[in-house]
C-alpha cells in the first residue's frame, strides 16, 4: 500500500470515529504512522485530506451499491454497517461539522449525494421497469433514515426500512 493510499485510509478511520473537527493533525500522523512532514507531503492540508476521504468513502460505498433490487440495496446497507459500523453518514457530517462553507467538502458531499440519488432512481426503474421520481425518492429517505437510525437502533433499523421499502415497491408494481 502507497503512503497515499494508507493515509487515507488512516484518514477515514480517525474522522468516522472521532468526526473532522475534533480530529487534530497530531492524531492523523499517530494513525497513519507518519510524520507530520509526510502528512503533510502527501496531504496538502486537512481539508484536502477530508477531500480525499470523502472521495475514496464515495468510491467503496458506491461500488457497494451496484445493486439490481431495492432489496438488495437495504441488503448492501446490512452489509456495509456491519462491516464499517454504524454512525451515520459521513457525508452528512462531515456537511454539518463545516457547515457546507468549506468548498472543496461541500462540493464532495453534494456530488456523493447527486449519484447516490441517481443510482437509487437507476435500481427503482429497473426493478418497477419505469422512471418513478416519487418512490425512488421514498426509498431515499428510508436508506437515509435508516443509515441515521442505525446509530443508535442497530440493524433493526435498516431492517426496518427494508420491509417498508419492500412494502413500496410492491405497491408500485401493481
């Protein structure tokens, strides 16, 4: 693994955990295993760091999603908390940690959640065999619910927002 590659990946385990703001560079040279001149090398800055996670959250969490169903998309959720844990979307937060006035985040975030709410569009349509703008969005905010939800209800969230997704698509097929 190149010392890029590992930074972030450090990067991304720090801010999960501990969030962007309360996470000091010191901190992010002690996980990465570096020194503060590398880091720094390599990174740039803290916001290009966060940049860079994000972008790299964004590739893993999309490449997940390359789904055929609506079920197997709250299926891929199962597997991505279980296998990440469960503390919300790091998009999200990092939006609400910088208050969107940071562009280089901003514009990650807005993106990430452009081709996610493209993609779920994408799974909608396939699955009901048309465009349907109203119920993909549904299945949105039941994905979105149920990644915040897991925070603190666990799985029992997601698969709470499974059966009710399963219960629209149902709908929507008649």
């Amino acid at each position: 693994m190149d010392i890029r590659t590992k930074l972030i990946a450090a990067a991304e385990r720090v801010f999960d955990r501990h969030g962007f703001t309360a996470t000091g560079m010191d901190r992010l040279t002690e996980a990465a295993g570096l020194s503060s001149r590398t880091l720094y090398k390599h990174a740039g800055s803290k916001t290009a760091l966060i940049a860079a996670v994000l972008t790299e959250r964004d590739r893993r969490f999309m490449q997940r999603l390359e789904v055929e169903s609506v079920d197997a998309l709250f299926a891929a959720l199962e597997d991505w908390i279980a296998a990440e844990g469960a503390r919300g979307c790091l998009f999200l937060r990092a939006a609400g940690e910088t208050g969107g006035d940071t562009p280089e985040i901003a514009e990650r975030v807005a993106a990430h959640k452009e081709a996610f709410r493209a993609r779920i569009a994408a799974i909608v349509a396939r699955e009901t065999g048309r465009e349907d703008a109203a119920l993909a969005e549904q299945i949105l905010v039941l994905f979105e619910g149920a990644t915040a939800a897991a925070s603190y209800r666990g799985a029992a969230a997601v698969k709470a927002a499974r059966t009710a997704a399963a219960v629209l698509v149902a709908g929507a097929r008649r």
